[in-house]
C-alpha cells in the first residue's frame, strides 16, 4: 500500500495512475498520524513554494513530514517537494521549507535561459542508486523556474545533476528518503521504471563510488507536440477535428478525425513530448459543467504519461443558478483531473486590453490567481495572430517588422493582429502587446499559432516566432503551418523556439511523430 500526501494542490491524479499502472494501491493522507504511520510516501510537489509550504502548515503535516524524514522511512518527493526540503526559496520569500537541507532555493537567473526551464532534460548519477538500476540515460521531465544548489548539499545527499545554464541538484538521497526535481510519473517510460523501482523495493541502497551515468553537460530537449482540438458533433459525440482557417466542418459535417483518448494514447506511444486538448466544443459557457472534456482528461491520464495541456473556455463565470466561479475554481478542477497545464486564449486578451487601458494588474485575472497558486509553468498563453499589411510602418501605432513576404498590394511590413474566439474577431492589440503583458502577469509559456499558416501546410511562420522570441524570456512553442518534418527542422534551426506542435498531418498520418524525431536526430538537434 502506497500513502499519497495529496494536500490540495494541482494534478496528483498522474501519481495516482502511475502508482496504480505499476501493480500498487495507494491511499491518501487524511491526518497527520497517516504520514508516520505509511510504509511508503509519495510527496508530489505541485505548485508555487508558498502555496505548498503554506498548505502544509495548515493540515499540520510540517513536523509529521520532519519526523518521518529523520527516521529514515521510505519517502519520495517530486519537484517542489524536493525544494521543500531547503531551508528557503526565493520564489516565496519568508516562508520557511523543511529545512531538511541548509540554504536557499534560487531563481534561474541566466539572461540566456528562458524560465521556467520546460521539457526533457538529463541527469548525471553521483552515486549508484537502485532506484536508478535500469536508467541508461534517458531524459526525464523537468519543469521549473527554481533550482536547489549544489554548493548546499553534502556528498550523503547529493544524487543526481543537471545542466541548464549552470548545474543544479536533480536528485537528491539519504538512506531510504529520496526526491526528485522531475516528474518521473510524467517522463514516459524511464521515469515509471524509476517509479517502479521505489514502490517495489524493500528499501532504497546507495553506493559511493564511480557514476551510473557519466559524461558531457546534459541538453534540454526540443519539444514535438501533439495537439487535439476536440470539439462534440452534431449527435453529441467529442471528437478530434481540425479545420481550415478554423472552420472543421466538411459536407456539412464536423470533420472526425478520433477519439481524443485514443488518439492521445497512440501518440504517447509514437513518441509525443506532450499532448495539448484544445477544447472547442460548446460547453465553454460553463466549464465546470463540461463533464465529457473533464473525462477525456481522466481518461488520458491513465494513459498517458507525458505533460497534459487543457485549453478553451477557462476563465470566471457565473453558471446558469446564479453562482461565481473565479478562473482559479474552474482551473483547479482541470488540474485535478489530469492536467498539467492550463491554457488561455481569448481570456488572455481581454486581461490584457484592460491592463493596458488601466496601466497596473488588478491580480483578479486568470493568469495571476492560477500562476499564483501553482506556478508560472502551469500557465500558456495561446496567441491567434494574423498578419495586417501595412505600406509604411508609420500607417500604425502597432509593432510591425519588415517582411520577406510582401502583402496582396506588395507592402513590405506587416503587424500581427491578436483574435479572439477561435480567430473570429481581431482586437486593436498586437502580438508583442499581448505577450509581454502575459509574461509580466504570471504566465509560463506562450503557444503561438499563426491563422494565415492554419492549415496550409507551408511551414511555421518563422518571422512571427522571431519578433515574439525577441521579446519574452518565457518558452515558446511554435504552431500553425507543419506539413512535413522539415519544417520542424526549419523552426528549430531558425528560431529559438523551445516546442514545435501540429495536428493535423499527425491525426491524418501524413508524417508521424518518429519521423519528426529521426529527422531532427540526423541534424543533430537535440531531442527525445
């Protein structure tokens, strides 16, 4: 029997399916006595410092956890857990961690770096662990803005390390009490051998000596992305669809292109560094009440064991008996069931409209309560800009860039024009307005489509990703526009995109996700 300390905070439900997919029964923590009393405890960190730290304290479960570290019963925390086990974080200053550990977790602080540090990583062993008997070097998955220093943990403690920027603690173990800063019920394969070997064996042994795994500085991964925009057909059924120019309709017909937990399945299996569901269906007038996309998620997560991205209709609402519901509310709910991160897309912008009329943040919108809560990383911005062609860049107030593609009357500048609802309706905001506004409010990551690439299978849009890259520090994902593994090449020798993502030609298999990665493999590109 497996004890979860699930204290509240965001997607512990891959632990759980993890820990079940594995052979195990696990149970929660309901009071303190439970975290002493467990024969194995899984701490999964999710979340900002404070916000877990501060739960903890509430349910009582700080001097609990103390104790049961310190008599060396089998524990093991995944990412902030790990930070939790420091004296401090900088991301949550004067609140206390466990202080397990002396010093203070710090921010990634390379201008070079953008924060958080998403997607696939490896790790260097200091020592051999049996938990890490059958890691032959894969990558794991990593998603933080803060790290743990080396210079703060002794030779007992010290496991695993890794590069970004600088080196950093990834793994730290002393006697039968270990923690990880990636999520090994997120990191596929690898990472539930690494699961496994915790749950199966009687207790963790640590040998000094030469390294399991040695060598040059370990290298994030470029990210291949698989998205699924769901939506229910006319008899009611979610499917996969995908659409030109965002219509997904063909013969009169919603285009049905699968099953969203199948098709999610098939490209876990295919090699997928995440799955994004982007949902645009009709239930976004309440999103609480939109059961189907809430079980498509369930679902994956017993599936699936790479990152989950949700996005469409997450914001605050009041449901048809009269009840608010903040952005916060609806997103925990994702969150708990399976997500792992939250994406936002028209909402972006109508915060985005209002702060820039108002100058300052009012700390009410979507990305600021969710960032606040569970951290930068669990908030995308998902842009749908479209291109205005201007003859002189003095004809708008807007940011334009000189374009290698002129307009239909040969204008050689171009602004991009931020969407809302699904690409319908432009606004008067541009794309670097909006993302260096979301940046600055909380948010993690940008996913930044192009709807004049939509469908056309020509290739991203890579002056767009350029003028975007150029002005955030946050990962971008590029998307709109793949048609063949080139392009995926193309994008990532030419721009400093962090992911690439596509839909269609994955869903109608006119490439698929391993071919991708063999091409990006032959040029030398760093990949999983």
């Amino acid at each position: 029997m497996i004890t979860l300390l699930d204290y509240g905070a965001g997607n512990v439900r891959s632990v759980r399916n993890a820990v079940r997919r594995l052979g195990c029964e696990i149970q929660d923590v309901t009071e303190p006595k439970d975290i002493l009393r467990a024969e194995k405890l899984i701490f999964p960190g999710v979340g900002s410092f404070g916000s877990v730290m501060n739960k903890l304290v509430e349910k009582g479960y700080v001097e609990p956890l103390k104790q049961r570290i310190a008599a060396d019963k089998p524990f093991l925390g995944i990412c902030v857990a790990l930070q939790a086990m420091f004296e401090a974080s900088a991301e949550s200053p004067g609140v206390p961690g466990l202080g397990v550990l002396p010093g203070t977790v710090q921010r990634f602080t390379d201008p070079r770096l953008t924060v958080p540090q998403i997607g696939w990583n490896g790790i260097r062993l200091h020592r051999q662990c049996s938990l890490f008997e059958d890691y032959r070097g894969e990558k794991l998955y990593f998603v933080h803005s803060y790290h743990a220093r080396i210079e703060d943990v002794d030779q007992h403690w010290l496991l695993s390390t890794t590069d970004y920027g600088q080196s950093f603690v990834s793994g730290i173990c002393r006697g039968n009490v270990a923690a990880f800063q990636f999520h090994p019920e997120k990191s596929g394969a690898p990472g539930l051998t690494i699961l496994g070997r915790f749950l199966e064996n009687e207790s963790i042994t640590v040998r000094p000596g030469s390294t399991t795994v040695a060598g040059d500085k370990t290298h994030l991964a470029k990210r291949v992305i698989a998205c699924l925009d769901v939506r229910s057909n006319d008899r009611g059924d979610l499917v996969v669809t995908k659409g030109d120019q965002y219509d997904v309709r063909a013969d009169g017909e919603v285009r049905n292109l699968g099953k969203p937990v199948e098709l999610a399945q098939r490209y876990f299996e295919e090699g997928a560094d995440e799955i994004t569901f982007l949902n645009i269906t009709g239930f976004r007038d309440f999103p609480l009440a939109d059961q189907p996309m809430l079980e498509v998620l369930r679902r994956t997560s017993e599936k699936v064991f790479v990152p989950l991205t949700i996005g469409g209709g997450i914001r605050a609402f009041t449901d048809s008996d009269g009840v608010f519901h903040t952005a916060l509310d609806v997103a925990s709910e994702y969150f708990r069931s399976g997500a792992d991160k939250i994406s936002i897309g028209s909402d972006a912008v109508y915060t985005v409209e209002a702060f820039l009329a108002s100058g300052q943040a009012t700390g009410k919108s979507a990305i600021e309560q969710i960032s606040a809560v569970y951290g930068a990383q669990a908030v995308v911005i998902s842009v749908d800009p479209r291109r205005i062609y201007v003859s002189e860049p003095e004809r708008t107030t807007h940011q334009v860039i000189a374009t290698a593609q002129p307009g239909p009357g040969g204008e050689r500048y171009c602004w991009y024009q931020c969407t809302v609802k699904g690409g319908r309706e432009g606004r008067d905001i541009d794309v670097i307005q909006l993302v260096t506004v979301c940046e600055r409010l909380g948010a993690g990551e940008i996913l930044l489509n192009c709807i004049d690439r939509d469908g056309t299978n020509s290739g991203f849009d890579i002056e767009l990703i350029n003028h975007v890259k150029e002005r955030v520090s946050i990962p971008v994902i590029a998307s709109s526009g793949a048609g063949r593994p080139e392009h995926f090449i193309e994008v990532f020798e030419q721009t400093g995109a962090e992911a690439a993502l596509a839909a269609g030609i994955f869903h109608r298999r006119e490439i698929g996700i391993r071919q991708v990665k063999e091409a990006l493999i032959e040029r030398d590109i760093s990949c999983r």
